[in-house]
C-alpha cells in the first residue's frame, strides 16, 4: 500500500457528480426554474428605468403619472425577484445538505466495506483528512456554492441575454469586454488542480505526522527521539506551508486580473453607447439600462469567480473522497467452502512486510477444531505476524492460511468475523450507547442475547447505569475490555487469537480481563500467543518460532524432555 491512498480523476469526479445531481433532479430542476423567475423578474427594474428616462426626457403625456406607475412596477419587481431569490437558496441549501450526508455516507460504507488486511495497511493520517477535513469541504460546497453558483449563471445569463436582445451592440461589446475574465479563469483552471491535490497531501501528511507522534508519545519519550520527531514535524510543516504560499499565489494572480475585466464591460458600453447616442443611434434610455445590466452582470461575475477559486480546493477534495473507491482489495472476497470442516491450515507460508526479507519462512501447521494452541518464542520471533495472517489481516505471499479449505483473507468482513476474531490489548468504546457498541457485532440481536454476551464476560457493571443499555458508553479500562469481549461472544467466531489481551493492563484489571476470557474461550478453538510459560503449559499442543520458523511443536511434556528451544526457555522461566 502506498504512502498515499489514490485520487479519483476528474472524469470520476464528474461521473460522481452527475450522479449526485441526478438523484435530486426534481430539487435541481425547480432550483433553476425558481432562479429563472428570480433572474427575469430582477431584469424588469432596469427595463423600467430606462423607460422612466425616455419618458422624462420627451416630455409628452402626463410624464408624473408614467413616472410614478414605472418607479411603482419596479419597487413590485424588485421585491418579487428578492423573494424568489430567497426562495431559490432555501432549496439549495436543502439540496445541499442532503447530498453532501450522501457523500459522507458513501465514503464511510466503502471504508467499511474494506477488508481487514486492506483497512490495516492505510495510512491513517490520509484517511482521517479525507474522512474528516476533504468531507467537510465537500459538505460545504454542495451546500453553499451549488445553489449560489446556479442563482449566479442563471443569473449572468439572463443579463446577457437581456442586453443583446436590448441592443446588439452594445451587447457584443460588453461580451467582447469579458474576453479578459475568461482569460483569467482559463489560466487559473489549469494550474488550481495540481496546487489543491498538493494541498491536500501535505496536509494529510501532517496529520499523519502528528498522529504517530503522538500514538507513540511514551515510546519517543524513553527512547529520546523528542529532536527526531520534532524535525519531521517541521519538515510537514514546512511542505504543508509552501503547498499552500503555492495555491496563495495563484489567487493574488487571479482576483486582480478578474478585478479589472470585470470593469470593462460597464466602460466599454459607456464608451460606444455615448458615441451611439450622440449619432442619434440608440436612445439614452437604452444605453442606461445596458449599462445598468452590466453593472449587475459584475454581481454574478463575481460570485463565480470566488467560487471558481473554492471550486478548485472542493474538486480536489471531491476527488480524495472518491478515491477511496479505487483502493485495491487484492481478490474478490470468496464465500467459505468448509471443505476442511473448521480446520485452520497453514502450508509452506513466507511473508515479508517490505519485500526485502522474509519475517516468516515455510510455517506449516494445523490447528483442529477446538484445540487449544500456544504460540511461544523470543521477541520478533514472528508470533505476531503468524496471529495476524492467521486472522486474515495479512496474506501470505508465498504458501497459504486457510479456514475449512478457504483462504482466511478472502474471506468478506461478515463471515471472517464468524469464523475467527482476533484479540489485542487494543479495544475500542464508541460515543454511543452501550446497545448500540454490542449491536456492531450482531446488529439482530435480542436485548436478551445482548445481557447474556455481558454476564459471559462477568460484565455486571451495566445494571447499574442509570439508563441501564441505552446509557451512553463512558467505561474505564477493565469495563471497556469487557464489553469488546462480549462483542466477540455475540460474534460466536469458532476461532480466537489472542495477542497480548492482557499485556498494558494494570494487575488487578488484568486479572478482571483473564477471568472474562474464561467465558469467551469455552468450547472454542483458541491460538494464543504466550508470553508467560504458564499459558503454554495449559495448551494442547506449543508451537515454537525462532527467527520467523516454527521449530517446535508438540505438547508441553514432549517438548520439555526433548530439551531444544522450549525447553530451555522452560527451565530458564522455572528455574531463574
């Protein structure tokens, strides 16, 4: 997996777009329609004042009573288009906000749709940005600049339109004069892409810096690596600083430029609409409501032109989002056969984490159903490693691991969960309910199914919260572990693997957390990987690793008396 997850390309993004635009058609629809009747009704008033001019200025009839009937229909026009434009963003901003929980929505079922091996192996820190900051961005957009974006091209078209139909001129004039803003945007648009996708990264891999630092806070404390991680926080600073001076510059290139075509237009139809008027060619009633539309054509021009601007950081945050869709999975998840019955598999298994060096080399080995095995051994032994192919989380890349004649990390989330769940001293209380975190593992379960999965654990703490399962999860360290071993009791896996469950516990939770595994371990097959000699003596069988080989395997008393490895270890552990 690289360093960083993919990006969506820009005909992904769009495709996803159209898709999210074609789901609220209706809303889309009616948001034109309303913008239209907005844009039309503000295209009257200037319409009216040019009439007002012409009135007074040929003096014939009852010019008061025109005046006062024209100033009257335009105050009417202008207060229906504000009512129409507010009734216009009302159903944007509803439009917004639906869409924008779908594209959260979206991006949270694929990250939990991925596999376990794929899931462990991303980069935290690029996925919490794209979950947290580029969604959030992506919200924003969808919300704030469709229904502002739409109201202003609709907008801008109809002022355009009005003054070409007005007079042809001074229409191609004022168009001729916005040849400098598409210039500019034009420009912009071809460098924005790259700076805000380099925004992004930098970003994301700030977070990443700063979440492994950290995570591991007690490690670079006793190992005395503060300056180390302090100059690799300052590098990210430093790439995350100058990707964001780069995007910086290509606004102060672009609003400046814009700043000055926008002006044209207005000066342009000034210019020719005077020298028209004094050849008696147009009225001055028509080069007044021309230049009146131009100057309300600078209001649209000029939303769009910030928005163009966030549009681009938007799009690439649209396209991280959309990324995690082109995360590779490796195969096609695969249905378990149960040829082997629930036998676990292990045949001539190599693996390496870098590719440079084998952790694990030609493991074989066979666990039956209901056995009890211990997995013993020096550290970086690979007894960790063996649990996590063992568990699905990785996969071999020479050799197999399989669970009733499938291979475990083809196995899908759903049913891997069923057939083995993996144990570490890590363990995971959501902000939610107490029925709600044990739902995760059984989402059909009864309440009594859900009581039962407690009292197997000897989890009595929830009798007396005051809202008893619905109270909201706050749990120390011993209730914490007791309610993910209860998730594992609804879950009924018929294998567990247990990875130092106990390990960064205190003693007297560590005790409350071995008598709670007695519940969960009953009639299941159990691998553990034995820290203390103990846990070996009461298994089955012990399988041995030395330097990423199973070297031995046999019950405790054959291993004892055959006097290698486990051996050795057991007279040293015994016999200080």
């Amino acid at each position: 997996m690289s360093s960083q997850l993919p990006v969506a390309g820009t005909a992904e993004v769009r495709a996803a777009a159209r898709r999210d635009l074609r789901v609220e058609r209706r809303t889309v629809a009616g948001l034109v329609l309303v913008n239209g009747l907005a844009s039309a009704a503000g295209l009257i008033g200037p319409w009216l004042l040019g009439r007002i001019i012409d009135t007074i200025q040929s003096g014939s009839g009852d010019v008061l009573s025109t005046v006062d009937r024209l100033a009257f229909g335009a105050l009417v026009f202008t207060v229906v288009q504000t009512m129409l434009a507010w009734w216009a963003l009302k159903i944007g901003y509803r439009f917004g906000e639906r869409t924008a929980a779908r594209v959260r929505e979206r991006f949270l079922r694929r990250t939990l749709a991925l596999p376990p091996r794929v899931a462990d192996h991303l980069p935290a820190g690029d996925l919490i940005s794209r979950g947290s900051t580029d969604a959030s961005v992506v919200a924003f957009t969808l919300r704030s600049a469709v229904p502002e974006v739409l109201v202003a091209l609709v907008h801008a078209l109809f002022l355009i339109v009005a003054v070409l139909v007005l007079d042809v001129r001074l229409g191609l004039c004022g168009l001729v004069s916005l040849l400098g803003v598409g210039a500019a945007v034009r420009w912009y648009v071809r460098r924005a892409r790259p700076a805000y996708l380099a925004v992004a990264a930098t970003g994301a891999d700030m977070a990443d810096v700063v979440a492994s630092t950290a995570k591991g806070a007690r490690t670079v404390e006793l190992l005395g690596l503060e300056r180390r991680r302090s100059e690799v926080t300052e590098a990210a600073v430093t790439r995350a600083r100058s990707a964001r001076l780069s995007a910086l510059w290509l606004r102060t290139v672009l609003f400046p430029w814009a700043e000055v075509s926008l002006a044209l237009p207005v000066v342009g139809v000034l210019l020719i609409g005077g020298a028209l008027y004094a050849k008696d060619l147009v009225s001055l009633g028509v080069v007044v409501t021309a230049t009146v539309y131009l100057r309300q054509l600078v209001g649209p021009l000029d939303t769009l032109m910030l928005w163009i601007e966030q549009l681009q950081g938007a799009g690439a945050s649209y396209a991280r989002v959309e990324g995690l869709a082109d995360v590779p999975t490796e195969s096609e998840p695969a249905a378990a056969q149960n040829a082997d019955g629930d036998r676990i598999r292990v045949d001539n298994a190599h693996f390496s984490y870098t590719g440079a060096r084998d952790v694990l080399q030609g493991i074989d080995l066979v666990v039956q159903p209901g056995e009890r095995l211990a997995i013993v051994g020096t550290s970086g032994a690979g007894k960790s490693t063996l649990a996590r192919l063992l568990a699905g989380l990785d996969r071999p890349h020479t050799g197999s691991v399989t669970i009733g004649g499938t291979p475990v990390a083809d196995l899908p989330p759903d049913q891997l969960r069923e057939h083995v769940v993996l144990i570490t001293q890590d363990h995971h209380v959501f902000h939610d309910t107490v029925r709600d975190n044990l739902l995760i593992a059984k989402p059909d379960a009864t309440d009594e199914e859900l009581r039962g999965a407690l009292a197997a654990v000897g989890a009595t703490w929830w009798e007396d919260l005051p809202h008893g399962l619905d109270t909201e999860a706050e749990l120390d360290d011993a209730a914490a572990q007791q309610l993910s071993l209860a998730r594992v009791v609804l879950a009924d896996p018929h294998t567990l693997i247990l990875d130092e469950a106990t390990a960064l516990l205190d003693p007297k939770t560590a005790r409350q957390t071995e008598q709670s595994l007695a519940g969960v371990l009953n009639g299941r097959t159990v691998i553990a990987i034995a820290h203390r000699l103990q846990t070996a003596h009461d298994a089955d069988r012990i399988a041995v690793m030395e330097a990423g080989e199973l070297v031995e395997l046999g019950t405790h008393d054959e291993l004892v008396s055959a006097g290698h490895v486990y051996g050795r270890l057991w007279q040293t552990w015994h016999n200080p």
